[in-house]
C-alpha cells in the first residue's frame, strides 16, 4: 500500500488481508488529533497500480480538480 501526494510517495506499508474496517484518513494514531487537509476524492484498487497507471491517473485527478 502507499500514500501520494502530488505526484510523491509519502508514505507505504503493507495493508496485508485486512477488510476497511477501521481504515483512518487524515488522523493520526493519537486520539483527537487529526490533519488539516481537504480531501476531494479517493480512489482504491484491487491491485498495485504500475508506473504508467499511476501517472495516468495522477494526470486526470490534476486536470479534475486543478491542481499543479
């Protein structure tokens, strides 16, 4: 698994066999304590998305929500 941000890893780890269940976005292990961030869409997949996928997909969440 792993976390991008503008087109850079910021994070990975290994979601192993585990359901959604207790998934977190924008908090931190310390209860109470959450990002500030606005999040516009997720999207998640089966499976490991490669290099081409990925930059397509980073392209088209630019061009959606205008980012740089």
């Amino acid at each position: 698994s792993s976390i991008r941000k503008d087109g850079s890893s910021v994070g990975t780890g290994n979601a192993g066999t585990n359901g959604m269940n207790g998934l977190r976005f924008a908090a931190s292990d310390v209860v109470g304590q959450f990002g500030d961030v606005d999040i516009c869409e997720f999207i998640i997949y089966e499976k490991a998305l490669t290099e081409s996928e990925r930059d397509d997909l980073e392209t088209y969440l630019k061009d959606k929500w205008g980012t740089a």
